[in-house]
DNA sequence: TAAATAGTTCAAAAATATTTGAACTATTTT
DNA sequence: AAAATAGTTCAAATATTTTTGAACTATTTA
C-alpha cells in the first residue's frame, strides 16, 4: 500500500521541474552527513509546511529515501532513480 | 538574440514534465518520416494554439529542433539534449 | 508535567501553467 | 483574386501547483 519509490516518467520530472526541489536536491548532494528535513529547511529557508510538501513530492518520486528517527526525519538522494533518469547526475545538477 | 537551443536544466525539466509533451516527444520517437507540427497535432488531438505552445516549450528546451518549409514548420527530436539530461532515452521514454 | 521541537495535514490564498477562441501573417491552391 | 491551409499571437478563462497559517500528533527536554 505505501509507494516508497514510484518512478514513473513524469512523475519524476515534475518533481525535478521546481526550483525548490532542485535546490533541495544540490543540498543533500553537497553534504556529507545525514540530513533532516528542518536542516535543509532552515538552510533553504523554506518553511516547515512548504517542506513537508517538497519531500513528500520528491519521495513519492523516488528521488529521495527517507528514514523516521523520533521525532526527526532523514532524508538522502536515491541515486537508483537518478540513474534511470537523469543523465550526469552529478556534472548537471 | 535568438535562443535555439537553450540547455538549461530546469527548462528541461519542466519541459519534460507534461504528458502532453512527452506524448509529442514519443510521436517524434516512433516516426521514420519528417514531421510537421499539424502532423503531431492533429495525430494527437492537440488544437493548433495549443500545439503551437508546447513546441515553442520544447524548442526552447532545447529538446526539439524545427525547420519552417514555406507554410509548415518541421519538427525533430534533438538527441543532445536528452544524452546531456535523460538516461536511457529509449528505453523510458 | 509543561514547554519546546520536528514534522504533518487541511483548506484557503497566491502563483504558474495550460487551454481556448478570435484575429492575425504568410503561403499555397483553386 | 479568393479561398484554403499552416502556424502564431494575444488576452481571458481554466486548471494545476505552490505557499501560507492554524491546528494537530508525537517525541524530547526542562
């Protein structure tokens, strides 16, 4: 019942068609520990609600992996998705 | 002054993100014959307004290129652009 | 146990994207 | 030369996406 990974076609590029979400995406990138959503939030400067929203579209497109520890959560990019879509991931984004 | 053929990743994206695009962008996959816009238009019961909006997205995608012929504007896939920002363009698409 | 923190959900508001129809240009056909 | 065809442009209407704030759950800290 839970989708954790959809990776249908457009689904993935209306995810990857936002700024917020492409920046998003450079952040988790670019850093090397493990990140919570308010981290990127506060260092985006987006807010909670906003967020919430961001990671729920890129998670339902399989562009993010999420993990729930008390009250934070951790998200990471899921490179398997970007490897079926996304041409030189890292040179371009 | 012209921008034939802009790359930029968010313009790609949001031009990928559209089903009526990608429709577009699969007609021109699986035709042999060079195209012309009525021709997509009419094969995929897009009006002609409308038509004519989503290829001037994807040209300035960069992800079609066009040739006007006396009356009828031709459109082709540009294959750059999806090798610089789509995997497996064949296969998912 | 009260207060603070992290995140979600909901509905309304705001912003963006898409569709429509009418009027237009340019070319071709009759 | 008139009518038909291919496509564009514009502004208005419609649809979709994103943001906002308030209320909420769950967990942790004081």
């Amino acid at each position: 019942m839970m989708n954790t990974q959809n990776t249908d076609q457009i689904t993935v590029f209306k995810a990857l068609a936002d700024s917020v979400r492409l920046d998003i995406i450079e952040y988790l990138k670019h850093t090397d520990h493990e990140v919570s959503c308010g981290e990127v939030g506060k260092a985006l400067n987006i807010s909670k609600t906003s967020g919430s929203y961001h990671f729920k579209l890129l998670q339902e497109a399989g562009i993010i992996t999420t993990r729930k520890e008390s009250r934070e959560k951790y998200v990471s990019l899921n490179s398997k998705t970007f490897d079926k879509y996304v041409t030189n991931f890292y040179k371009n984004i």
